[in-house]
C-alpha cells in the first residue's frame, strides 16, 4: 500500500506509514495527495559578459610600484636588520 503523505510503499497490513507516521486507513487512501506549493524555476537568462581586461602596465605605473617595494623592503630590511644585531651584542 502506498502512503499519500510521502509516497512510501508499505506492507498490505500496515494501519500507518513505516516512513512518515501517517494512518494508512482506507479514508485516508481515498483523500488525494496534498497538492504540492513548489513555484515553477525562473527562466533562463544568459549570465552578464565578462569584464575586458587592460593590457599591461605602463612604464610609469611600474616603475611606481617598483619604487613602493623597494621602500617597503627597505623599511623591513631595515628593522629585521636592528632587531638581530641587538639581539646578538646586547643593549
């Protein structure tokens, strides 16, 4: 017998459903299965065009940044460079 709560098939003597518990009598056999509330999936749309990439950069735009790093490992240099020496001669 075949549940219309949740579709499970069951044994023919079983008086409720062996998944969800439902009463399996022949008032509730008769009753249609619940209509279902799901909503149709929206239509399809084709996804957004990808972004252009520019080209490389440019001489000065490198070289900026070119200029950033060096200070940056500089100043990085710079402190690992103090902590070390006073860390091996002391204060």
């Amino acid at each position: 017998m075949k549940c219309q709560a949740c579709g499970r098939t069951n044994p023919k003597n079983a008086s409720s459903c062996l998944g969800c518990g439902a009463s399996l009598s022949a008032a509730a056999a008769t009753q249609p299965p619940p209509s279902s509330t799901t909503q149709p999936a929206p239509p399809y749309t084709e996804p957004a065009a990808p972004t252009t990439v520019s080209g490389p950069a440019s001489f000065w735009q490198r070289l900026v940044a070119y200029l950033i790093d060096s200070a940056l490992l500089g100043v990085l240099s710079y402190l690992v460079t103090t902590v070390a020496l006073s860390l091996t001669l002391g204060p």
